[in-house]
C-alpha cells in the first residue's frame, strides 16, 4: 500500500510540476514563453506532462491514476479494490499541492510581475471557463464529457490488451497488476488522449478532467500572498472542475460494466 501512494503521490506532484509550469511559461508577464501561446502549446504540453508523470509512477505499479475521478470511476467499474481508493485520492491531493507549491516558488518573480492582471493570475493554476454567461450547462458537460472519454478509453485500451481479469480476495473482479490503470497504456498513448481531449474541449474551460489537479492549484493561489490577485473562484472549482469530471468518470464506468464482455 505504501509503495502504491508513493506512486500517485509522485505522478501527481509531477502532473502539477509539469503541467502548470508550462502554463506559467506560457502565460505569466516576462517569461521567455509569455506570448507564444499557440493554440496547440497548452494541450501538447499537458499532454507530455501526462507521459513523463505515468513513466515516473511506472515503477510503483499504481496504473497512474493522479486524478480522483479515475479513481473513483475505476472503482464503480469494478476493476480498482476499494481498499485503494481513499490512499490514491489522499495521495494525488497531496500530490498536486506540492506540485503547485514548487512550480509557485520557481515563477514567484514571474507571479509577483503578473499580480495586475487578476484572471490571468487564476488561470496559471487552476481552470475557468471561457464563456459563463448563459452557458452552464456546456461548461459542465464539457468537463463530464471530456472526463468520460478519458476513462472509457483508459478502461477499453486496458481490456483490449490482454488485461486477465481474476478475482481477488474481496471478490472483486480487477485487471491484472499490470493493467490496471492507465498506466498499463504506456505513456504516449495516454499523453496522446490528454492532447486529443484537451484540443476537442479545452476551448471551453480549460478541461480540468481532474479534481485535483484544479482544487489543490486552486487552494496555493488562494495562500499565495500575492497582491491583487483577486479571488480563487471556489464555486467554479468545486462544480466544474470536480464534481463534472466524477460525473463523467462514472458515466464512463456505467458504460464500460456494460459493454466490457466485448473486450474478453
């Protein structure tokens, strides 16, 4: 158990490391990344932050979740024993705030340059829609939806590569410890899903997919003592970036326990 939360606690920190330091590179006032910000910078970024953070957990043998509603999905699919579910989730919060600590002490000068400009403050950690006017329901089923086609695929490239489903001692049926997760996909392959995912849906919140991965970011902007940084906007946080996302997720396992004979 111990070795399994190492694994997320890493994959996580890396994800977070990774990822909002490309965002940081990219946007903050005076970096040597500020203005190319390219429509495909921001998802091929996070994509390959994704492959280096399944390659780094690889060794601990945790499937690479770093995202609670993987875990949660993996869960309700039946293929994840629920003595793991509460380790990897305190894992992968823990995870993305460190994360987001060091990428916050790296950028402090960058930070401090850019504390005029509020939204763009916010938008380095965590995710925000583009439109939210009129247009709740979008932004919510674009997380869901995004999340969704994060685990169904997940769960179908694992099955559809010789994962060996047994029963383990709870009765519960998994994947084989090499397959579990999506850490069995191999890293290109899931920072290519991340890439794709991000370039469908990320135009309309950023596509957080991810509880933590928004919320603990979130929370090191809300303690950054940074002038006028403006408000951490916690309710978009908690219904968008993570209530969504484990709504999909679930909906994607929903779909899996019903299609999965097809992959045996």
């Amino acid at each position: 158990m111990a070795t399994k939360f190492i694994g997320e606690l890493l994959g996580s920190f890396s994800l977070i490391a990774l990822g909002c330091g490309i965002s940081m590179n990219l946007t903050l006032d005076k970096s040597y990344g500020e203005g190319n910000k390219a429509a495909l910078s921001g998802p091929l970024g996070w994509g390959f932050a994704v492959a280096m953070s399944v390659i780094i957990s690889s060794p601990f043998d945790t499937g690479g979740h770093f995202n609670p509603a993987v875990t949660i999905a993996q869960w309700a699919a039946g293929v994840l024993d629920p003595k793991f579910v509460l380790p990897y989730i305190t894992a992968q919060f823990i995870g993305c705030f460190l994360g987001a600590l060091l990428v916050s002490f790296v950028y402090r000068g960058h930070l401090t340059a850019t504390s005029s400009d509020s939204s763009k403050l916010l938008s380095v950690f965590a995710t925000n829609a583009s439109i939210r006017k009129n247009n709740s329901i979008q932004n919510f089923s674009a997380e869901a939806i995004g999340t969704f086609f994060l685990v169904f695929i997940g769960l179908s490239m694992s099955a559809n590569h010789g994962g060996v489903i047994i029963e383990n001692s709870t009765g519960i049926p998994q994947f084989t410890h090499s397959m579990v997760g999506f850490g069995s996909l191999g890293a290109l392959p899931a920072g290519f899903m991340i890439f794709a995912i991000g370039m469908a849906y990320g135009g309309v919140t950023g596509w957080s997919l991810n509880p933590a991965r928004d919320l603990m970011p979130r929370l090191v902007h809300q303690i950054l003592p940074l002038k006028g940084k403006g408000d951490s906007d916690w309710g978009y946080g908690i219904v968008y970036a993570s209530i969504a996302p484990i709504v999909g997720g679930l909906l994607a396992a929903g779909l899996y326990v019903l299609v999965k004979g097809y992959f045996n």
